[in-house]
C-alpha cells in the first residue's frame, strides 16, 4: 500500500512540475516582470478615452472590467485551455492585459498559470493587471468602468 501512495506521489508530482517550473521565473518566483504590472488607472483611461484599448482577459471568478473577455479562473486547467484557444487567434505584438482580482496577488490561484502561458506562446506585449488587494477595492471602489 504504501509503494502505491509513494507511487502515486511521484506521478501527481510530474505532472505537475511544468507548472512549477513556470512559476518559478526570474523576477522573485513570479512569470511576470515588475514592468508588466499594469496600474488599474492607466487601463480604466484607456477604456474610458477608447484608444489603446488592449485585449483585456478575465482568468478570474467573472469578467467585471468592461470590455473584457471571460476565460475562468485560470487555476482550471480547462479554462487554460480556453485562454490558449482564444490566444491563439490573436496577434503575438497585440496588447493583452489579464485579471482576477478574486484575492491578493500572492493567494490567487489564477494569475500565475495564466500569465506562464502567454509567456510560453511568445507574446510580447502582455501585462497583468496589478489588482493587488482584489477587484473592489482596486477597480470598482475607484469607479473605473465595468460592465
């Protein structure tokens, strides 16, 4: 019995060590850059004026910002599998800006998995919204637009 558990360990191990691994990037543990994170008021002036307007993702518990497209929560593999799909049709220079906002930065299940993968699909102007506390006290407390 316990060579089964022990077996069972190390397997839900691998298939879990991609994950790992694109969390663990360069910037403290974390696959984005600090230069990624985008200020709450810079995108609620892009919406706001209409111009520069990114794609604007939720990976979170609901597409709250308005405009934006709701994946789920990224922690689901499912819902990341969503996000490749609708990545995929898009231009790798586009602007894309994800969110969730369900808790703080470092609790949330759904920015990392989220972010590693537009890494990995070689995106190069993606930023994560920087909802540091959550969405109501970052964005609706602020009365930046919804949906």
């Amino acid at each position: 019995m316990a060579t089964h558990m022990r077996r069972f360990y190390g397997l839900l191990l691998i298939a879990f060590m991609p994950m790992f691994m694109a969390c663990a990037q360069s910037s403290g543990g974390e696959p984005w850059q600090p230069n990624q994170l985008m200020p709450p008021a810079q995108l609620a002036s892009s919406i706001q004026l209409g111009k520069q307007v990114p794609l604007i993702i939720s990976i979170g518990p609901g597409a709250i910002i308005k405009g934006s497209v709701d994946i789920g929560p990224g922690g689901d593999a499912a819902n990341i599998a969503k996000l490749k799909t609708l990545l995929q049709q898009q231009d790798k220079s586009k602007p894309v800006v994800i969110y969730c906002g369900c808790c703080p930065f470092r609790n949330c299940p759904n920015i990392r998995p989220a972010f590693a993968l537009l890494n990995s699909m070689g995106f190069t102007k993606h930023q994560l919204l920087n909802l540091s506390t959550n969405i109501k006290v970052d964005w609706i407390d602020k009365g930046f637009p919804v949906q």
